[in-house]
C-alpha cells in the first residue's frame, strides 16, 4: 500500500505586495517563499531552520490555512490547503512563538474552555482534558489566574496546551521557545519530544541550531525564501566535515579586517557576533589548527582573548548553508 | 447543516457570548456607552419633554436605550472582528474548524444584551430624577418587541464587523455613523421630522423598525397590525443582514489571507 505523506509541499511560493511613497504610490513585491518543496511523512518531527526573515513563518501560516499561496501546491493530511481549508483545521494544531494569541482578561482555565469549544471538544471530554493539560504543561496552580499575570513562558505553556486540546493530529510549531528562559526551553523541548512519542506529525521551525539537531528526524534549511538544504542533522554535519572551525575573542576589530580574513585563501566563512564590547569571530577552515598563525598575522595589533579549534557542527553546517555573516 | 453541526456552533455561539461578557464587564469604554452616554442623551431629552407629560417621557426611555444599544453594537460588536486582529487572536479564530461568523454572532448576541442595561438606566433617570409614572401600555408585546430588537440589532452588527476589517476607509466614518442612524431610526424624535427623500433609507434599516415597535407598544401608539408589520420587517431584513453578512465575511476571510492581514505585525 502506497504511504502518503502527512505534509505534501510543491513549488509554494508566497509574494507579499506593499506600496510605497505618499504622492506616486509604487508596488514593491517581496518575495518570501520561492517555490520550495519538501514532504513530512507520518510520526516525523521536521524541522524547518533558517535566520530571520527566512520564509519559515510565512510556509507555516500556508500550511495551516492562514494564508493563501502566490503559486504552487500544498496538501496537508492529503487535503488541499487552500480548496479544503476547512478539512485541515480541525485536524491540526499550531502555535506561533510569542505573547500574542490569547485572551487576557480571562484565566488560563477559560481560555482553553473557550478553545476547546471551538474546536468542538465534547464538554465532558473539555473537563477532564484541560487540567490534566494544565498539569503536562505544568500550570496546574495558576490556571485559574488571569493570563495577564502571566510570564511569558507561561503563555507559551498555554499556548501548547490549546494546540493539544482537540488531539490533533499535525502539530505546526513555528519557533516555539523563542523568548523562554533556558530551563523553560529545555522543558519545552521535552514535551516535544513526547508528542512525538505519541505518533504526532509535527513541524518545527527555528533558527536554534541545536534545537532542530535535538529534536528533528530531518531538517529543510531555508534562506532567503528557498531550501538550501534537506537531510538528516547527520548528514548535513557530514557536509562540514572536512572543516575545522576556529573560534577567537577579538576586542575593536573593524570591518576591514574581517574582510581580509575572508580573503585568506584556506578560509571557508567567517561570521562575526558582536557580545558587549568584543567580537565573537568563528571562522570555518579546511587546515584546522595550522590556520591559526595566518588568523593571527591578520589580527596584529588587535587584542585577542581566546582562540578555540574545533569539530564542526549544525550550527557550521547552517552557517555556510547561509553564507556566514555576510 | 446537520443536527450535529448546529449544536456544535450553538455551543460555540454560546461560549463567545460568555466570555465577551465577561471580557467587557471591566471595560470603561463599554460603560461609558451602555450606561454614561444614554444617561446624559435621556436627562437631555427629558429636561426638553418633561412637560409633555407621561407618553414622551417613555418615548425619551425607549429611545435614549436604544442610542446605548447602536453606540454600542457600532463600536463593540462593530469592532468585533478588528478587536481579535489587535490581540492577535483572529488568526486563532480563523484557523480553527467553526465558521468565523458563528463567533461573531455570539460576540455580537453579548453586545447587544449587555446594552439592553442601557434602558434600564433610562428609564430610572425618568423616574427616579424627572418623577415620572412610567407603564408600558402593551408589556408582551413590548417584551417580543425587545427580543426581536435584539435579533435585529445582532444580525446589523454581523453586517458591519466583516466591513470594517474588509475595508479600512469605512472605519474611518465610524464615529461619523453614530448621530446619523439615531436620526434615521426615529429613536428620538419621529422621521417624519426629517426630510422626505431619507425616508427609504430608515426603510432600510432594521433598527428603526425596531424603533416602531418599542415606541409603539410602549407607549399604546400603535395598532397591533402596525406592531405586527414592524415584527415581519425585523425579520425580513435581520434574515437579509445574515445572508449579506455570510457573503461579506467569506470575502473578508478570503482578503485577509491573501493580504496577509489577519495578524498586526
């Protein structure tokens, strides 16, 4: 028996139209989305991985009907997202990182009693379901407590919760610990996990290197409106192991000195992260540890505080997938 | 539709009007035109007409409740839709398997008997500060009156929440809809005060026959024919408010995810 997939995307390309300019209006077109396609098969946790302003948010509110296509195709659970819209929403569950999204004047509690209403959960089902969902979200004592007292960590909670309510099959969770504190993240990471556990298809999105290496079975990287790359976290490491990576702790490094670096030869990629008043610099090179002097003979003159020689990982495979710091 | 449907989206409709209930009960802005604004319109209507005795102080009752009732269908259940995009919850809303109108409905249902308060606070201006002795001439047929007002006044804001998300520039001339349909309702003053060619206009409009009716058996002024009329016209034109409003919102619905508007970035 053929074995469909849970998430079918063909060619989606997704063009957003703004004007500019008060007196002679112009059109600009901004492409986010540009014809990417990827399957999710049944039980897979997928993850979506790509920077700000990928095309990560704007695929996920395609495939949970929120907004229609420019052009090309989508199916979720075998229906059409755009022509059986109202076949999908029942069946599937999303959240999108951030406060937003709830109501709050009213507690915890009822927000998720008026959720599980419109999503038709049976009342008798909606009074066993939402404290025992409290509990797995570890709300349980402030459920009763208005959501504008809450954290933000625990209106992510919530938010999970509401998405469990009506069971849903397809779980779509764009940067779901965005904002959370680390031990609230890790906790969220947790859950999941055992969701996926539970057989649930779900699609991640984040620009957490680590998470999608955690959690996804298979990662699409997405820069810039299209899929740079799909595999397994494993395979897309492998991609990176014929480099090393030299990381260094630079104080007053300006931008032409990081462009001399780049223009090392044996260099691969350099990003640049700037922490207080020094620069996080990782450099990606096929001669390891033997670059290091030539790094150095660059940054004469300027301090520098730590060098480290490491084994790549995602995170390096990410970063020359999307090009470094440029 | 099947059984299981309508009970499905009754026990929706029900569940948003609990919770808009709830969410407006604190809202200053909600008391202010449910309870503040027709208080100030009825004490000035009745300074005005306090001398004409008994019929126009139930008149000035009737239609100062009635201002509360479109002040806030306009701006409450008007902003029904618009509300959930300022919060972040129309794509909530949007994204889950009942039909987005079936919501507004309850949302608006809550409005609308939340400003029925509105006439309680008139007519204790009427007799409590003016003194006067007010008894409503027909009650079950004022009570009937009152509940298909409130039908009517529900299926108008159906109309005017997709519209006002569909189109920014209607919004802009909210506050400027507000006197105007005081006026062509007649809930102050008859229409026929106004001139001739804004008579098909208030035809048009389900509040002001609502207005008929509760003026009429309120104060005895109408035959149960002319009563009956105002009844069949509320109907008529609630019925006409929700095919327009399943059409409007669908086109809203289709806009905004094309636009990508239903969330404020």
């Amino acid at each position: 028996m053929e074995v469909h997939s849970t998430v079918e995307v063909r060619d989606l390309r997704r063009v957003y139209r703004t004007t500019i300019g008060v007196l002679r209006r112009r059109v600009k077109e901004i492409v986010a989305v540009e014809g990417i396609s990827f399957d999710v098969a049944p039980g897979e946790l997928f993850g979506l991985l790509g920077p700000n302003g990928a095309g990560k948010t704007t695929t996920v509110k395609m495939l949970t009907t929120l907004l229609i296509p420019t052009s090309g195709t989508a199916r979720v659970l075998g229906r059409d997202i755009v022509k059986e819209a109202d076949a999908i929403r029942a069946r599937i569950g999303f959240i999108f990182g951030g406060e937003r999204g709830l109501y709050w004047r009213l507690s915890g509690y009822d927000n998720l009693r008026y959720f599980s209403s419109l999503y038709h959960v049976e009342p008798q089902v909606a009074r066993k379901r939402i404290p025992y969902l409290l509990e797995l979200v570890g709300l349980a004592d402030r459920g009763k407590e208005k959501v504008e007292g809450y954290s933000r960590g625990m209106m992510q909670r919530l938010h999970i919760a509401r998405t469990l309510l009506h069971d849903p099959e397809v779980l779509f969770l764009d940067e779901p610990t965005i904002g959370l504190d680390p031990v609230g993240a890790r906790e969220l990471r947790q859950m999941i996990l055992n969701l996926q556990a539970e057989a649930k298809t779900i699609l991640l999105t984040t620009h957490y290197m680590f998470e999608a290496d955690l959690l996804c079975q298979r990662v699409a990287v997405i820069n810039k409106g299209r899929i740079v790359a799909l595999d397994t976290p494993a395979a897309l490491k492998s991609n990176v192991s014929d480099l090393a990576v030299v990381e260094m702790e630079v104080f007053g490094m300006d931008p032409q000195v990081v462009e001399r670096l780049r223009g090392l030869p044996f260099v691969d990629t350099v990003s640049v992260e700037n922490v207080d008043q020094r620069q996080a610099v990782r450099v990606q090179t096929r001669r390891g540890s033997e670059a290091v002097p030539d790094l150095m003979n660059v940054l004469a003159g300027l301090r520098v505080d730590r060098v480290v020689v490491r084994e790549p990982t995602l995170e390096d495979a990410y970063v020359r997938l999307v090009g470094g710091g440029e | 539709m099947t059984l299981q449907t309508l009970k499905q989206n009754l026990r929706v409709a029900y569940a948003a009007f609990v919770i808009t209930l709830r969410m407006n009960a604190p809202d200053a802005f909600v008391l202010f035109t449910i309870v503040v604004q027709p208080l100030v319109i009825a004490v000035m209507a009745m300074w005005m007409l306090v001398e004409r005795g008994a019929a126009n102080a139930l008149y000035v009752v009737v239609g100062s409740g009635m201002t509360g009732l479109w002040s806030t269908l306009l701006f409450m259940g008007g902003n029904s839709i618009n509300w959930e995009r300022w919060t972040g919850t129309l794509e909530l809303m949007v994204g889950q398997p009942t039909p987005v109108s079936v919501i507004v409905f309850g949302k608006n249902a809550a409005v609308v008997f939340q400003s029925l308060l509105s006439m309680v606070g008139s007519y204790s201006v009427a007799a409590i500060l003016f003194r006067q002795s007010l008894v409503v001439e027909q009650p079950l047929l004022f009570a009937v009156s009152l509940i298909l007002t409130t039908a009517a006044f529900v299926c108008f804001g159906l109309v005017i929440a997709p519209m006002f998300l569909l189109s920014p520039a209607v919004q802009h001339f909210q506050n400027a809809l507000e006197f105007p349909v005081y006026m062509l309702c007649g809930f102050l003053f008859p229409i026929a005060l106004l001139p001739g060619w804004t008579t098909p206009l208030s035809y048009l409009l389900a509040p002001y026959w609502a207005a008929r009716a509760l003026h009429g058996t309120s104060t005895g002024g109408a035959s149960l024919q002319e009563t009956l009329f105002a009844w069949g016209m509320m109907l008529l034109l609630g019925l006409i408010y929700l095919l327009i409003s399943g059409w409007l919102t669908e086109r809203m619905l289709y806009k905004a995810r094309s636009e990508a508007s239903l969330r404020l970035e």
